[in-house]
C-alpha cells in the first residue's frame, strides 16, 4: 500500500523543516511507502525554496506552486490529482496536526472507513475561532446528516478512489465527507492531537466562515438534491403558488359576497395590501417552479456526463453475459 500526504502550504517556511522530521520519523517507524505532496499556495515568504530545498535531500518529496494564492480547496484538488498512493491524508503545514497521529487514521481505514475525519477534541486555538466552529459544525452535521464533531479539520484520511468522483472548487475541501458520503462511502472520525502554533499566525478570519455558510447551502442542495432539483425548487415555487391562490381566492370571494349583499362602503381590492402579496407569491411561485424545470433541463442534458448512482462491486464478466 502507498500513501501519499497532501500538504497545503501557505507562508509556512518556518515550520516545513520540523514538519518534514516528523513524517519522517513516523514513515520509519512504520516502515510506509509514501510520498510527500507540498502545495504552495502562491505564498509570499521563502516556502517555496524550502520546498525545492527538501525535494533535493528527499526524492518522496514532491512541490507544486501556484501563480498566486488560489485558497486551499483548489491546493488539496492539485494534491489529489498528482497524487497516486491509495491512501491519501491530508493536513496543515503549520504543526498543529500531528504526523504520529498518521497510523491511527490507517487503522480506521483497516477497520472498513473509507474516510476518516480527525477531530480536535481539544483545541489551541482562540475562543473567536472555536466558538463559530461548533456552531458551524453543527450546522452542516444537522444539515447534510453526516455527523462529525469537526468538520474544519484539515488531518483526514481518503482512500484514493474516491477522488475518482469528488471534485473540490471554491471553499469545498472541508466538506469532501459530505461529498464522498453522498456517494456511499463510508465516513468515520477519531480524536487527534492538536498542538499550539509554534510560527506565524492564523490564516482565516470571520470572511472564512461566511464562505463557510454559504458553501454549505451549496453542498447541502448538490447532495440532497443535485440529481432532482426540481423536487425542492418546484416544492417552494408550488408553497408559493398556494399562498397567492389562496389570497385571491379568498379576495374574490369576499369582493363578490359584497357586491351581492352590498355595503355602505364598498370593498376595492387594489386598495389592500394582501391582494399585492397575493400576486407576488404568484409570481414568486411561478418563477421557483420555471428555475426548477430549467434546472431539471441542465440535469438531463449533463446527464451522459455524470452519473447517479457508483458501483462498489461487479460479479462476472462482460464476456459471459453475451
């Protein structure tokens, strides 16, 4: 078995030298055949020589840089597609993931997971950064019902094949479970050590998170409905039909009971606010129902290019069957 471990690197010239000793250490140990992937993130400070600098003391070491900075998601999909061990691990080149935890993270894979999500039980960090975390993953947990206790950390282990299927863009990379359960993979988590940031600072704020949100708004609709969009689009459009409906039905019934009966003040409806939100809701309806089924358009037209179901095994062959 082959493992490669995708390193995503971002102003972290200081630590690259520590960090390298430790794989190394935990690759002799256990004695693993592996490969080293360092992705430069289009970094500003010396990483990318020291990177160059450890692939000539180091032949499992390889480097890839970026023009400029194109955010870790686009850093770990490089990783995965140079990538060619069956286990691939990713973590941070800050320290704070720990390489001793690597062979606990290969035990769970033995134990029939297919990825395997670290989870910092106990963290060095901030309360700024810790306390949006958890709200944050609760929400994708309740969201997506792939429950993790960290679904930020950056120390996960993937059987190889499954980024046969997933595909990272934007802010992805933190939901590759969500994604590869989706799929039928199975997804498990263990607690890791995490260690204090020994060099350098913090490279996610409060923008972080609101990426964060709104790449799970994304995720939550591809996975819970990317292959029948028009199951939630019309669903909306179809409560907003009714309510509009409703609205003028009941306005109609009640401007024509009184032109029957007759009052001393006349009912008109375009003087009531309710007979505009009616309308508005019709059309609010009307317009979720449209997207849906232009949706379900680009569905059936990408259709010969994606697939909605994925084979974990065959029995015979195709020759017998003919």
């Amino acid at each position: 078995m082959k493992l490669s471990l995708v390193i995503p690197v971002y102003n972290e010239d200081e630590s690259l030298d520590k960090l390298h000793e430790e794989i190394c250490a935990v690759v002799t140990a256990n004695n693993y055949d592996v490969e080293i992937l360092f992705i430069d993130d289009g970094s500003k400070d010396d990483s990318w020589q020291v990177i160059t600098r450890l692939t000539e003391k180091d032949s499992r070491i390889r480097g890839l840089k970026f023009r400029r900075n194109f955010g870790k998601a686009a850093a770990l999909d490089a990783g995965f597609q140079e990538a060619t061990g069956d286990v691939i691990i990713t973590m941070d080149a800050d320290l704070q993931d720990d390489p001793n935890e690597i062979p606990r993270f290969l035990e769970q894979l033995d134990a029939g997971n297919d990825v395997v999500s670290g989870w910092k039980k106990v963290r060095h960090d901030p309360w700024h950064k810790v306390g949006p975390s958890r709200v944050f993953n609760w929400m994708v947990s309740t969201l997506t019902g792939v429950t993790l206790h960290d679904h930020n950390c950056g120390m996960k282990c993937y059987r190889g094949e499954i980024f046969n299927e997933v595909r990272l863009y934007g802010e992805l990379h933190r939901f590759v479970p969500v994604l590869a359960a989706a799929h039928g993979w199975k997804v498990g988590e263990i607690v890791i050590n995490h260690r204090a940031r020994q060099f350098g600072h913090s490279k996610y704020g409060v923008r972080r998170f609101l990426k964060g949100f709104l790449d799970l708004t994304t995720v939550a609709f591809i996975t819970g409905y990317g292959q029948r969009p028009q199951h939630l689009l019309g669903g909306i459009g179809l409560l907003f039909f009714a309510l509009g409906f409703v609205g003028l039905f009941g306005l109609s019934g009640w401007w024509v009971i009184d032109r029957l009966i007759g009052v001393e003040e006349p009912i008109e409806l375009h003087k009531r606010a309710v007979f505009y939100y009616s309308i508005v809701s019709l059309l609010l309806g009307t317009q979720f129902v449209t997207v849906g089924l232009l949706a379900e358009i680009i569905r059936s037209a990408m259709a010969p290019q994606t697939k909605s179901y994925f084979v974990s095994q065959k029995v015979g062959s195709r020759d017998e069957t003919n």
